[in-house]
C-alpha cells in the first residue's frame, strides 16, 4: 500500500475519532499532521476542510436517526457560517503564512485551555435556546474556518452548552451537523480555485468514517471530563510541535 494513503488514512482515523468523541478538535489535529506531509498551507487548509466535513457528516447521520442532533441551532449557526467562511478564505490570501501557522498555533493552545478549564465546570445554562449569540458565534466559526481550514466546533460545542438547553451528547452531534454544513461549503469554495490531491482525500475520508463511528461509540462510555483533559494535553503537543516544525526550521 502507497506510504501517502496509509498516512492519510491514519490522519483521518485520527480527526474522525476526535469528532466522534467530543464534536469538536478534528481539524485542529488534522491540519499540523497534513503540514508534516509538506503540503502547501492553502492545500492542507482546503484539504483538512473536506475531510472534516465528510468524517463529521457520517458522524451526525446516526446520531440524527437517534434524534440527538438539535436542527434549529444547526441552521442558526450554519446560515451565519457559511457566509464568513467565505470571507474568511478571501482574508486568509491576504495573510503571510508565518502568521497564518503562528495565529493557529495560539487558537490551539486558546482551545486546549478552554477545555481543561471546561472538564470541571457544570453546564451553565438549562433555560430555552438563544438565537443572538448562536448567530454570532457561527459567524465567527465561519471566519476561522476560512481563515485557518478549522471546522469550528471547539467553540460550537461550549456555545451550545451555554446558550441551549441541551445535553453533552446532543451538543457534540449538534456541533458535528453544523461542522458539516460549514465545512464543507468551505471546502467547495477551495474546489472552485484548485485540484486537491484525490489519493489523499479519499485516503482521509476512509479513515475518518472509520474513526467517526467508533468515536460515537466511545462517546457514551468515557466519563466527559477526563476525555476533555487529555484532549487538551494533546492539543498543547500539537500547537507546540507545529510551532517547532514550521516557525524554528
């Protein structure tokens, strides 16, 4: 088997696991490990978008048979999405890639603070849904998205805990359908200005499904705040990594 798809395929496993477990962290992970193939950034964010977006879209569809996923925030957050991560990939070409890697890494590190510091805290909010900063905080997803190929659900998952009435588990399969949405507008656009390499995508893809459907099972058996404490250590790693590989060579 070709090296690239076995590496691809590990790479989507990866991401599809971290959606299917928390909703949230796929393409934080999936886009430093498709940098460490020597794709270009703008490949690696257009390619890490489509991936996110099919290994998520496998992850809901289950979880919306089961009548987890909340379909009113989804279309507040994906209408307000969509249309900042257009901007945002017409504002990413503006921005040198130093920045691009450097403004990611800081996203990450932002992200893993937010969840260690989250795993101890109870939800917050049990009244009824907030359509207000639903749509802004989609619009931001939208943005950073674009911008740095993110699918956004490491803000999507607090924001629905915050701002709706629903559980863990419907979160994370709220957050997977919105990710879905978004992300894979945003992979369209990147399709209307390149050709990403097929092998890779498809290698992703598998692999994603694969670890999508298996994170959905874990899911309801790990305890939320010990998983959320080691997704932040992981995160830490990978920002730092990233940092080492691209801004110190």
């Amino acid at each position: 088997m070709d090296l690239l798809l076995i590496e691809a395929l590990v790479i989507g496993g990866v991401l599809g696991l971290l959606l299917g477990l928390t909703g949230a962290g796929g393409s934080l992970v999936a886009l430093p490990l498709l940098l460490s193939l020597h794709l270009p950034l703008r490949d690696a964010i257009g390619v890490s978008l489509g991936a996110v977006a099919l290994s998520a879209a496998i992850g809901a569809i289950p979880r919306a048979r089961q009548g987890m996923v909340a379909w009113r925030p989804v279309l507040l957050l994906a209408i307000s999405g969509l249309p900042g991560n257009a901007v945002g990939q017409w504002v990413g070409r503006f921005i040198p890639e130093t920045a691009l890697i450097l403004g990611f890494c800081l996203l990450v590190l932002w992200s893993a603070w937010r969840m260690w510091r989250g795993a101890a805290l109870p939800k917050i909010h049990d009244g009824p849904l907030r359509s207000a900063p639903l749509v802004m905080i989609g619009a931001g997803v939208g943005l950073l998205s674009g911008v740095m190929g993110v699918g956004g659900g490491f803000l999507v998952v607090p924001a629905l805990l915050w701002y709706t009435p629903l559980s863990m588990l419907a979160a994370t399969a709220t957050s997977m359908a919105v990710i879905a949405l978004v992300s894979g507008g945003g992979f369209l656009l990147y399709l209307t200005g390149a050709q990403p390499p097929m092998a890779l995508l498809g290698g992703l893809a598998a692999g994603g499904a694969v670890g999508v459907l298996w994170g959905n099972r874990l899911a309801t058996r790990l305890r939320g705040a010990t998983l959320q404490r080691l997704f932040a250590l992981m995160l830490v790693a990978v920002s730092l990594s990233l940092a080492a590989q691209k801004l110190l060579s």
